[in-house]
C-alpha cells in the first residue's frame, strides 16, 4: 500500500459514517499507518509522505474520538511517537540493571526491615539505617563516565543488555557531560531515573493534539517516547529531566554509604531527590514515606511509592541479591487507585498454555490519568464470586455483562474489575456463563485437578494442545518476544501473518528458522507480498540468522515451559550450563528415585512445582519431536560462567552448625553467588560440608560418604576472604 490511491483514507465526514463504515475504514487505516511506521522507524525507508502520513493519522486519531471502542482494535495510534524503533546499538550492562521488590503496606515494610536484621545476624539494639527517597515514575538510564566525560548511556532493556541512547541523553540538560569535582573516578556508571514533568507533559500532549497527532497516556509513556527516538532532535525538543539515585560499576566509591555517594552525586553535577532522607528505625522510614505521600500531588512529577535501601554499602555487599532484586531494598508503593465504568462485553482469551483468561470490555474511564478499556476478570471463579473451595469472593457477588463495576489500577498492574455495584445492576442480566469449548478450536476445556492438593485449577484450559491456533500462536509469539529470542522484525504482528500464510507457514519454532531457504526456493517470494519489501524481508531474515546461537537462558525461557519464568530459566541454564544437559536430567527426573530428580529438587529457588513442569515437558513425545527439530535450526549457547573461577562453583555444598561470622541465610546466599548449589541434607552428590560448633548427624553422613568437610574459617580460606 505504498500508493496515495489505495488509500483507506475516505473523504466521507466522520458524523456520516455508521459504526460498521468507520470500523471498517478504521481497519485499513491502521494497517497503512502500521506499514508506514515500520517503513519509517524499522526500515528507514519512508513509503509515504509526511503530509500523507499527517493527515492519515489525524483521521485514524478523529475516528477513534467518534468511536472510542475503535481504540481497542489497534493500538497503532497509541503506539505511533513511542515505538521502539528495535533500531538501537545493545549495550551489555557490566552490572546487571535490577528491579526492586515492593511492599504495600506498613507490616510488609516491618517485616522488610526484619528480614534485613535477621540476615545479617543483628539484633534491634545494634541498628541498621536506611534512606528513603520517591520512587520516581519514569525509566531508568544508565549513564557511564569515563575521566569525567559521558561516553555512553543505555536504557534497562532486560536488567542485562539495555539499548544504546548516548546520543538521545546528550540532548538532556540534566544530564551533564562532564562531571566536576575532585573525587570523581576514573569509571562511574551513575543510574537513575529519566521522567517527565506534569506541565511539560501536558504541553507535550498539547502540541500533539495540534499537530493531530495522538496524545500519550501518561508522563512515563511520553518520557519513553520521547527518549528512545532515533531522531535525536525530538528528544532534544522534550524537556526530559533526570534524578541521579544508583550506580552501576564503580570501583572506586565516593562515599561508604547510599547518602553519601548520592550527595556526591550532587557534587559531581547531578540532580538528587531533596526527599531522601537517612532514617534510623521503621517508624522513621513510614513517616517519611507519609511525608512523601502528602507532598505527591504538588511535587509536578509522578512518583508512585517510596524506595527504602539499607544505608551502609558493606552491608548492602553482604545481603546481596535474591534473583532480579535487591536483599538490601524496597519499594513501598502508594495504594492503587480506583474508578467505576460499566462492564460492556466478556472476552475470552486463549494463551500460551491453553488457559482460557476472561478479559472485561470496560466503557472507557480514567483511572490515575490512563484510559482504560480493558481490565482481567481472572478466572471462572473470580466471575462466579466464589473459588474452588466454595469460598465467597466479593461476599458471593457474580460479575454480569452490564454490571457497574469498580476498577482497580495499582502501577504497572494489568487493572482489575474488583467489585460490583449491586444497586444499578440491570434488572434483566443473567449470570455469564463460562465457556466450556476453546473459542479459538472448539476443543474441550477443562479445570484439572491437582494431584497433590486434590483440588481444582482455577483456570480452564483447552484440551487442543498443538491443534489449537490460539496455542501454537501464542506460544510462537513467546517465542520470538523480546526477553525470549528477540527477532527484530518478528511481532506478534508477523507471527500471525506467517502462521497463516500458505506458502510460508510457521507453525513451530523451528519453522521460523528455515523461512529464507523456503522463501528461496518459492515462486512467489515473500518480498513480493504485501507489508514487506526487498528490505524488510532481508532484514528478516538477517535478524533470524543472527539468534542461531541464542543465550541459553533465553533459549529456555522462550520455550514456555509452564512455570519457568525468566529466573528460573536462568537459573537453570546456569546449573545445567547446556541445553542437552537440562534435557536429560529433565528425562531421568521422571523416575522419582533417579540421582537426576534428586538434584533438581535440591536446586535452591527451584520448587516441586518447576520440577513437575519440566519432567512433564520433556516427558511429552510431542515436545521431544519439536525440539529435535528446533535443535536442528539453532545451537543455544552456554550462559556465561559466572562463577567458574570461584573454587566452589559447581559443587554442592551443605552448612550446618552454628556459623559465626555470618547467618545461615547469608552463607547459602555467597556460595550461590559463587556457583555453588547448597543443598539441605548430606548426600553422595555431597562435595563439601561446612560445619560450625554443634554439628551433629550431618557429620556422620559426610563421613558415611567420604564428603570433605571443613569449618567456618576454613569456607573463608577456600573462598578467599
Ligand atoms: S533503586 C538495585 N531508587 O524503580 C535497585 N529505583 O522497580 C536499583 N526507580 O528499575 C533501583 N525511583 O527504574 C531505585 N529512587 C529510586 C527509584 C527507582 C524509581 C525505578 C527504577 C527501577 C525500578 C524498580
């Protein structure tokens, strides 16, 4: 649709057209601005004019005001000015960029700090400061000095591998390019927080308006938009700001404390929080946050919880890291916020495995400054008003297409219908009934029964497996996503596109990999077809070429294991160090008695639920001929050794005893960052026993299998230090 004629763009005014005539020219005008963003921000090879693209998209934008439930057939409009152009260098982050847990409420701080005294074996009269300081809403930025000079800045990508944006962030006034002072090193990789403010975000919108093009849903998406452009000048013309609050490498600090290096950061030409404050006991800590909370609405940028983090940098060291998060930090977050609309449809939607999810059509309504249309509605049961046990939920109260119903929107959380409004509940509705047929192949779909707890999953599923489309998708489209394989080019868009398409199906991962030699040897070449050309399809298939030899853990996680997220990929892929490896135990495992079974079930982090899953994935023949397949196309690589030059990794190690320079929990968390796996109980796979003053059985165990056992000081020497 490269041509002005074909254009779906009708001259017929928006007042006259029926729902049926503007959802239709709706369709086609999404797909052409669609084809027009990709040629333009992926491709670099603009199709259309920029008048023609102007107008094409004020129309797309004026149709969706006459006709909001437009807005749920594409989000092309919403995405246009934000999109990721995928166009971006990568930078390897040299410290990983981690996220925070959160606490959402006063107890679970409480408990936080507990759990930081308990670790580091501190009693409460010993004290233990910590900083709170806002949770800025914004996105975070790393930002690396080299002598004082910024040389590069990346966004947090997956927390390993962020996108290069030096260019975008030189544009930033706040963000200096040479730091001054005399206690600035050699390297400092200063993080923190790019956002927007609410005035600048409101002019924004506005220019957007006038130019008529679509306005961003809140300051965030627009902070994301406007730094992640290719074209650098419309970075440099959105007043971003930036607040500076962690660091990555930097291996000579400023300060022994969080405050301290922040205050330098200060010094060095940054600009810090004003509300971080240095607290001594939880009390302190929830009235700062209380102080904070009553300042949000005038601060003039959206904050959206407070950030608590254990002051001194020694024994932030020793609490280390627990998966993606900190030990030594929190994020208290504000309460979620509410709206009532009206319930207009229940969709159902069929994901990766099967499960049958119910989304809620909402009338549109804002909810803290986001329109929301759509909104879960969980499970069968979470509509009934009553769970498997036959326990009331919302006091028994059903959900009913038509309902008033409250919904709830906490942060980044997909919104929820939480309640409804009895009182203005038609009189004619009728309970919904669940479907018991996958709308997307007509299979049964079934609740199982689990087999340890006897009782019924909540969620239905479709009994379809590999017949089912939705699954084979679904799963397709986990496949290729961005914390998965990442082929640039391949969307869900795409993934539709080929599992549909005739001469090029792609009806498994390992289709996707011999799409060029197909394309190849076709007549008629993908090249030729409508949304691709001469470039997009070679960059396709270079894109593909270039994720023959994924990172391991990637390459797990995408397979959509039931139960593996990206954590436990890893985590995996670490243990196992290769994709035979994690097949085979996967194998044996299946025979409970197996010396496989037993070492994954002593994998810390990995629970009997991730062990089922496994043994169930690769105990599917299925599975087996899929992977063969796929292994055929494409060769995982190892996840970098982390810890192979640490002497313990690898090993299995069991503590036991009393310990005196750390905790228990502290033991176990350095020997796993070390490579070690720590298992509970001595076994022949035993290689080390650690034991402290009043060890008792473990020690007979050791010697029962001539396991090496040391003590306290000896796990120092071994480690060194
Ligand atoms: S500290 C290792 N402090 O929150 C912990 N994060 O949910 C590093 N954020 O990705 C983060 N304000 O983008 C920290 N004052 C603050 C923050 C903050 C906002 C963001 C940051 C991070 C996310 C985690």
């Amino acid at each position: 649709m490269s041509d002005a004629e074909d254009s779906a763009h009708s001259e017929t005014p928006i007042a006259a057209l029926t729902p049926r005539k503007a959802k239709a020219e709706h369709k086609l005008l999404a797909a052409e601005v669609q084809a027009a963003n990709d040629a333009y921000f992926q491709d670099d090879q603009p199709i259309m004019d920029d008048a023609a693209y102007d107008a094409k998209r004020r129309r797309l934008v004026a149709l969706e005001e006459a006709f909001p439930a437009l807005k749920q057939e594409s989000d092309v409009s919403a995405k246009v000015g934000a999109k990721p152009s995928g166009k971006f260098a990568k930078i390897r982050h040299r410290v990983p960029m981690l996220s925070l847990d959160n606490a959402f409420s006063d107890e679970a701080v409480g408990e936080f700090v507990g759990r930081v005294y308990r670790f580091l074996g501190r009693k409460e009269e010993d004290g233990i400061a910590f900083t709170a300081e806002p949770k800025i809403d914004g996105l975070s930025l790393s930002l690396r000095y080299e002598k004082g000079e910024l040389v590069a800045a990346a966004t947090r990508g997956d927390g390993e591998e962020g996108e290069d944006v030096t260019l975008n962030a030189r544009t930033i006034s706040e963000i200096p390019g040479t730091l001054a002072g005399p206690d600035v090193p050699d390297i400092a990789e200063v993080r923190g927080e790019v956002y927007l403010g609410h005035a600048d975000f409101a002019g924004i919108n506005e220019r957007q308006r006038e130019k008529g093009l679509p306005e961003f849903a809140n300051p965030r998406n627009a902070a994301a938009g406007s730094l992640r452009q290719l074209d650098v000048s419309v970075t440099a013309a959105r007043p971003l700001r930036f607040f500076a609050y962690a660091w990555g490498e930097m291996p000579v600090l400023p300060a022994p404390t969080q405050f301290g290096v922040v205050e330098a950061f200060r010094r060095w030409g940054f600009r810090t929080n004003p509300l971080m404050k240095r607290c001594e006991s939880v009390a302190e800590l929830i009235a700062q946050y209380r102080l904070i909370e009553s300042q949000r609405a005038t601060l003039g940028y959206d904050i959206d919880g407070v950030v608590y983090k254990v002051d001194d940098l020694a024994l932030q060291a020793r609490l280390g890291f627990v998966s993606r998060a900190p030990r030594w930090a929190i994020a208290h977050k504000f309460p979620a916020e509410l709206a009532t609309t009206v319930l207009e449809a229940i969709d159902i939607q069929v994901g990766r495995t099967g499960a049958l999810s119910p989304v809620a059509r909402l009338k549109p309504v804002t909810v803290g400054g986001v329109v929301v249309t759509n909104a879960t509605l969980h499970n069968e049961d979470y509509i009934r008003g009553f769970d498997s046990k036959g326990l009331p939920i919302r006091d028994g109260t059903d959900i009913r297409i038509g309902d008033t119903v409250t919904v709830k929107r906490a942060g980044d959380v997909i919104p929820r219908v939480e309640a409804v409004d009895l009182a203005k509940r038609p009189a004619d509705s009728k309970p919904y009934e669940f479907p018991t047929l996958c709308p997307a192949c007509g299979s049964h779909a079934t609740r199982e029964l689990n087999p340890r707890t006897g009782k019924e999953d909540a969620i239905r599923r479709c009994t379809g497996g590999l017949i089912c489309p939705a699954q084979a998708v679904e799963r397709l489209k986990h496949f290729v996503s961005r914390d998965a394989l990442d082929i640039d080019g391949l969307g869900d868009k795409q993934i539709e596109f080929f599992h549909s398409d005739p001469e090029l199906p792609v009806r498994e991962p390992a289709d996707i990999f011999t799409l060029a030699a197909r394309d190849a040897a076709n007549l008629k070449k993908l090249k030729d077809k409508e949304g691709f050309g001469a470039v997009s399809a070679k960059k396709l298939f270079d894109a593909i070429e270039d994720r023959r030899t994924p990172p391991l853990n990637r390459f797990i996680f995408g397979l959509g294991i039931r139960h593996i997220g990206e954590t436990t990929a890893r985590l995996l892929a670490r243990h196992y160090g290769s994709f035979e490896a994690l097949r085979a135990a996967g194998i044996a495992a299946a025979d409970e008695a197996s010396p496989e079974r037993q070492e994954l079930d002593a994998i810390d982090s990995v629970g009997p639920t991730v062990v089922e899953a496994l043994i169930e994935f690769f105990g599917e023949p299925h599975n087996e001929e899929l992977l063969d397949r796929l292994l055929a196309q494409v060769s995982p690589q190892p996840l970098e050794a982390v810890a192979s030059a640490s002497p313990v990794a690898g090993k299995i190690v069991v503590f036991t005893g009393a310990l005196e320079r750390m905790t228990r929990d502290e033991a176990k968390a350095m020997a796993e960052r070390l490579g070690a796996k720590v298992a509970g109980s001595v076994s022949s796979k035993t290689n080390l026993l650690v034991a402290g003053p009043g060890a008792g059985s473990k020690l007979k165990d050791a010697a029962k299998h001539g396991v090496e056992v040391i003590d306290e000081a000896g796990w120092f020497d071994l480690v060194g230090g």
